[in-house]
C-alpha cells in the first residue's frame, strides 16, 4: 500500500477537470444540459424521457472522465462515441443498487425490531398503529432506537464508501467489478469519504448559493447546478477515485 499525498490527489483533480472540458467537452455539457432540462420540465409528460436520456449521457460523462483519468484514450468526438464503458458502468450502478437495497432492507429490520421491541414495554403501545410506538418507548427506548438507526445508516454509508472504487477499477480493467472491487477500498474508506465530499464541495457550495438568491428552482438554478454536478463535481470525482485506485492497497 502506498502513501497518499493531498498535493498530488489535488493535481490528478485539477488535470481530469481540464481534460473533460478540452478533449471530452461533448460528454460533459450534454450531460449537464439534459440534467438541467429534466429537473425544469418536473411532471411534463417529456419528462422521464429526457430524465432517462440524461442519466445514459451522464454515465457516458462518467466513462469519458474515468478514460482521461486512468490515462486511456478518449471517445472520439470530444467524448461523445460511446462505448462499452458505458453498458459495464451501467450494470455496476444497477447491481450497486441492488446491494444496498438489501442492505438498507435488513437495516431497516433491525431497527425495526428494536423499536418494536422498545416501545412493546410501554403504555399506549398498540402494534397495530405505529403511531404510538414513539410514546411508548421513553427517553431510553428513543435513545435505544435513535442509536441503531445512527449506526445502521453508518454502516450503509460504510458499505458505500468500500464499493466508490468500482466505476474506477470497471473502466481499467475493461470488465464489471463491484464485489471484486472491494478490496480497495481497504484502510481507505476515510480518504474516499473526503475525496468524496472534496468533489461534492462546488456542487453544495453553489446550491446554497442558488438557494439564497432564490434561483434554485429556476431555469438559471436549475443550468447552473447541470454544469456544477457534471461539469465539475463529476470530473474531480473521478480524478480523486482514480488517485485512491491507483495507491490502493496491494498486499
């Protein structure tokens, strides 16, 4: 395992930022206009057409960022061939769903029962009525019940952070990688944890800003968060996930 450095992690952001937008600009800012588009027409019957076409567009940004990252070839026409990065980054998004429903389902029985079990003990319990299972606990059985759903959305967000070096290690190595991925992650899940808020930064400063300008749910808002998220949260995204895979652990 090798030792990471914050100087060089920022440099392979900074580089697959500027390559997104110079050899694979017409990935990005398609990507980031569908996105925009979806998010203004809401209910509009055209609109889970253009939500699906912008969620294919972004995975097609997702593969050309990776490709730059990794030190690959780009798809020709400014990114915009697409290839079989993009049905492979598909399937691990889908199977990566599919675990954490599961995982999320069995969490979400645990504190279940735990709150069942909690709130059984009280008066005015009726298992019927879930309503009354909150005043039935008392201070002890909330503190119980609060605790276990703390440290179950913990270990969610945990089995994230160990899966984040899948898209990496599914583009480099030409072939899905999910469970296969997670030995990467190994010892790392606190520098994927900031990697990934660093890359999340520009996209939750600006909407805070929209949000105080009262632009969020406009149109400009609505552009201006397209451009942030795939314009520049996903290429650093990319970049720093390249930098942790590339310094995962080999031993």
């Amino acid at each position: 395992m090798t030792g990471l450095s914050l100087a060089d992690a920022a440099r392979a952001a900074h580089s697959t930022l500027v390559a997104a937008w110079t050899r694979a600009w017409a990935a990005v800012a398609p990507a980031a206009l569908l996105l925009a588009a979806a998010r203004v027409l809401g209910a509009d019957p055209l609109g889970p057409v253009v939500f699906v076409g912008a969620v294919l567009w972004v995975v097609q940004a997702q593969a050309a960022c990776y490709r730059l990252a990794l030190g690959l070839p780009a798809p020709a026409m400014a990114g915009s061939r697409v290839t079989r990065d993009v049905p492979r980054l598909v399937i691990v998004a889908v199977l990566q769903v599919i675990l954490l429903a599961v995982i999320t389902g069995l969490m979400l029985t645990v504190v279940g029962a735990i709150a069942y079990g909690a709130a059984s003990v009280g008066k005015g319990f009726s298992a019927a009525e879930p309503a009354t299972w909150l005043p039935a606990m008392g201070p002890a059985g909330r503190l119980v019940s609060g605790t276990a759903g703390v440290i179950g959305l913990a270990g969610v967000a945990w089995v994230i952070l160990r899966l984040c070096l899948s898209a990496a290690a599914t583009v480099d190595r030409q072939a899905v990688q999910v469970l296969s991925a997670w030995p990467l992650t190994r010892k790392r899940v606190l520098a994927s944890l900031a990697a990934t808020l660093a890359a999340a930064a520009p996209t939750i400063a600006g909407a805070w800003g929209l949000e105080q300008a009262g632009l969020l749910g406009a149109a400009p808002g609505s552009l201006a968060m397209g451009l942030l998220a795939i314009g520049v949260t996903l290429p650093l995204h990319a970049g720093l996930m390249t930098y942790l895979y590339r310094h995962s652990p080999t031993d």
